[in-house]
C-alpha cells in the first residue's frame, strides 16, 4: 500500500506543477537536441532502508545514471522530458540496469528536481528478494545547480514489481537514499 502511496504522490506532485507555469502562452516542443543539458549523475548511499523483515540487509548502492540532452518534449524552458539509462550495484552483489524517462522540472535558476521511471533486469545476489528479475526504478532527485553546470543533491529510490512482472502476492520492494553529483557532459568530453 505505501508503495501504489508513493506513485500517486510522485504524479500529483508532478501534475502540480504543471499548472504553475507562467499564465503566458506556453511554447511546446517535441524531439530536439540541447535545450537542456545532458548529464552523467553518480550516486552513493544507502540501499533496503526500510528494511524491517525477509532476506538481505541493509547495503551501499553506487547508481549512475546518463541523461542524454535529447528532448522527448519540452514546456517553455521550465519542463524538459528526456529519455535515460543507467544502472546500480550494492555492496550485497544486487545489481539493476534500466532505461526509461526523466522529466526535469526547473524550480530555480539553481534549483531543479528531476522525477524519473524506468524498467529492467535485476539480480539479487546476496541482497533483499525482490521476488522478481525484472523490476521499476522510480523516484526522484533535487539538485543545487552550479554556474559551472555541476549539480548537488539528493536522490531517493523506490524499486519494486509493480505484481506485474511476478506472479508473487508479496512485493516487498526497496528503497534508497544517496547523495548525487551530477556533470554536464561537455566537460567529459
């Protein structure tokens, strides 16, 4: 229950804000390259918080995570959707990788919270049964943006299920909380 809790308050608040754009005539767009940076964002912090009974512990998580500057769509300069893949690793030998969607939502000129939802395999190794091998990554990170584009923040994570990839009545799920610092590509590369 407090996971289906947890969807529909990452919606409301995201529809929330849609409202809240400029009264002004709103300029959409779709399918365009560098109207928002792409990024590679690291991760590190704790995975399983919740953990209160079942298998696995409580673990370290290592997430990356690259959003391209590819833009799905685009709402004035305040909404950005984009595809993204990444992946994780815990110190129990879990491991996930996945792809899907990441919308940006600018709250500041240094301020920005990006929600995102993905799918893809998961191996459990050592850590918490997830009671399925494939599973949704979803959750949310705020960060500090910097002049310089480099961005600091916090990412919480919510992995499960959804008791549409297994035919188990239990889904226990889990969660993370990490750290995140996150670089524009162009100084990669």
């Amino acid at each position: 229950m407090f996971r289906a809790r947890f969807v529909v308050f990452l919606v409301a608040a995201f529809l929330f804000f849609i409202p809240s754009a400029p009264a002004s005539a709103q300029e959409f767009s779709f399918f365009e390259s560098g109207m928002a940076p792409g990024i590679a964002s690291l991760s590190v912090g704790g995975y399983n918080l919740r953990k209160t009974t079942g298998t696995g512990n409580k673990a370290a998580i290592f997430q990356l995570d690259l959003v391209p500057d590819f833009t799905l769509m685009r709402v004035d300069d305040w909404l950005y959707v984009h595809p993204y893949v990444g992946g994780w690793v815990t110190t129990d030998e879990s491991r996930m990788a996945y792809g899907g969607l990441q919308a940006l939502l600018v709250l500041a000129e240094t301020l920005e919270f990006r929600a995102f939802v993905a799918v893809g395999p998961f191996g459990k190794g050592d850590g918490e049964d997830l009671k399925s091998d494939a599973l949704f990554h979803s959750g949310g990170t705020v960060f500090y943006v910097l002049e310089s584009g480099w961005r600091f923040g916090a990412t919480l994570t919510h992995q499960s299920h959804g008791h549409l990839f297994s035919s188990s009545h239990s889904n226990p799920g889990a969660e993370s909380l990490m750290f995140s610092v996150a670089v524009p590509f162009g100084e990669l590369f």
